[in-house]
C-alpha cells in the first residue's frame, strides 16, 4: 500500500479516476510556501545504470536540500502518482525485472486508469508538478528534435510540454545526439523563453558549448527566479533554464564527436526508432566512452538539481 504515514492523498474532483500521493515533507513545504524541486525518474529508469542511478537519485535529492529547498522525486506506482518518492519505491520503480514504462505528459493517465507503473519523463514529470503546485523541475538535459526529424517527424514531446506548462526547468540543455539548433527554434515558435545560467552559450548536455548564442542570460539564481515569475504575468508558458556542464568535467571534444557518430552508426544496426533512439544513442555513448559520458551526466544533473534548489528557494522569498 502506498497510502498511510508519511503520505499525503490529494484526489481532484475534475479528474475522478486519478490520485496523487504526496510526502507529508513536500506537502508540508508547499504549505508552508517553501521551495520545491521536482525530479523525474525516467533518468534513474532508463537514462543511468545500476548502481549509478539510485546513487545519482539521492545526491539530486541532496543538492537540493542543501540549497533550501525541498526535492520531490516524481514516479507512479500501482496507478498512483507518488510526489516526493521514498528510495524503496524509486528502487522498486527501477528494479530491472519491473520494466516499467516511460510516461510522457499524455501517458500518465492511463497509467493511472489501468494501475499501472511508469517513470516520468521531463514532460510527465512538469505535468505533475504544475497540477500539485510545483514550480520548478530539474534534469539532465531535455528532448527535442531529433536529427533526421524530415523524415521520421520525431520530436520530444518535453517541447510543446513546455509551451503549456508553467514550471522552469533548469537542464544542461538538451542531449547532443538532437538537433540543437531545430530544437531551440522550435522552443522559439512555441514561445517558451531559452534563458542561460553564467553565459550566452547555450550548452550541449556533455558539453559546455553547443555553438549556439542565446539572448538571454542571468548570472545568479534570484535573477532567474525574477525572469520567470515576471513571464509568468504574460505568458502561460514554462522556461528553460540552460545551466552548462562545468568546462572541467565537460566530455573531451574529439571524444563526443567519436562517440557521437559511433552512436549513430550503432543505433542504424539496431533499427531502433521513436522513444528507443535516445536510451540507444545513450547507452553507446556510455560503452564507447569507456563510461565518462555516465560520469559527465552524473554531475551535470547534480549541478542542475542544486541551481534548481536555489532557483525554488528565491522564487519562495520573492513570491507574495
């Protein structure tokens, strides 16, 4: 049973069939008006291996804490949305025999309706936290275009997630193996603002630079906290907020472009298509690597739950 001490039911009469449990921690801080971080759990699912994911889970889980806020790591289980998930249940979620599904923003409520389980994506996962009052989301880096997206139309459904959710996501950009510069057009067209932490350049997930310029910058998390409440008057849209990789644990630049293309190359030989390219390319970039892609996304998703941390704490103290 997931309900019980320490939980928190919160069922909503408009959509009947669904229920969310949440900690009695996060429903305590939302409360109380407290920064909180939502964290998805398709990275630690499908993105990270074992041990490295449940690792990589709990020091998220930290970084925000030590930056005053308080993070609610977001899954669903039996057919209930958990907001702010124990470690057994995100074990559980991520235990390799369950095999449990990616849930999009439109998958969560047939999960709900057939009881069934599933890690949140960047879009499940936003979905989740405007419902329950959640203004601020981290990850590694979101989806976008993807690269032959002429042909296969395929793109990352975190994009019109974004145009239509009112929550900041603070990522490392968004993967590598996308179509960067299709993405932060699309990002355009939909209206939901590109902002970069400390610079102009907007970041590449394992790299630091992707070579594309944006407009807009901020160089302290208060000033990012200002941007988006001040959006928020005019625009129902979520942001984006690029914080890159620090230059030192960047992935070597002839190393990415080998790995790159090696993953490419590997995932053609598979065949894979739709929602399996990017665990595909992922886990080639893992094996070609030798493992430094896992390390370089071990710490950007740190460094992203930390700003995310102190983004949530200055949007508390500047909300009325």
């Amino acid at each position: 049973m997931l309900t019980g001490q320490g939980y928190t039911s919160l069922c909503v009469s408009n959509f009947k069939h669904s229920s969310v449990i949440i900690s009695d921690e996060v429903q305590t801080a939302l409360d109380e008006g407290r920064g909180v971080v939502a964290l998805e759990t398709t990275i630690v699912v499908h993105g990270l291996p074992a041990p490295t994911n449940i690792e990589v889970a709990a020091l998220c889980e930290d970084a925000v804490r030590e930056s005053g806020s308080v993070p609610s790591t977001v899954g669903v289980l039996d057919g209930k949305v958990i907001v702010g998930m124990s470690k057994q249940e995100l074990e559980r979620l991520a235990a390799p025999s369950l095999e449990v599904a990616k849930l999009s923003a439109r998958d969560i409520g047939l999960a709900i309706g057939l009881s069934q389980d599933g890690a949140t994506t960047v879009a499940g996962t936003i979905a989740v936290a405007q419902r329950v009052g959640i203004s601020v989301m981290a990850t590694g880096g979101i989806g976008g275009v993807h690269r032959d997206a002429h042909n296969s139309f395929d793109e990352s459904a975190d994009l019109t997630a974004l145009s239509r959710t009112s929550v900041l996501v603070v990522a490392s950009g968004v993967k590598s193996i996308l179509d960067i510069g299709a993405t932060l057009e699309r990002l355009d067209t939909l209206g939901v603002p590109v902002v970069v932490y400390g610079t102009t350049k907007f970041p590449g997930f394992y790299r630091s630079d992707s070579g594309f310029e944006i407009d807009w910058s901020v160089a302290t998390a208060r000033g990012a906290a200002s941007a988006f409440l001040a959006h928020r008057e005019f625009s129902p849209t979520g942001m984006l907020l690029a914080n890159p990789v620090d230059s030192e644990q960047q992935l070597d630049a002839e190393l990415h472009e080998q790995a790159l293309e090696s993953a490419f190359d590997a995932a053609r030989k598979l065949g894979v298509t739709g929602r399996d390219v990017t665990p595909a390319l992922l886990a080639e970039f893992s094996r070609f690597t030798a493992g430094l892609s896992v390390a370089v996304n071990r710490d950007l998703v740190i460094a992203n739950a930390k700003l995310a941390g102190e983004v949530a704490d200055a949007m508390s103290q500047s909300s009325p």
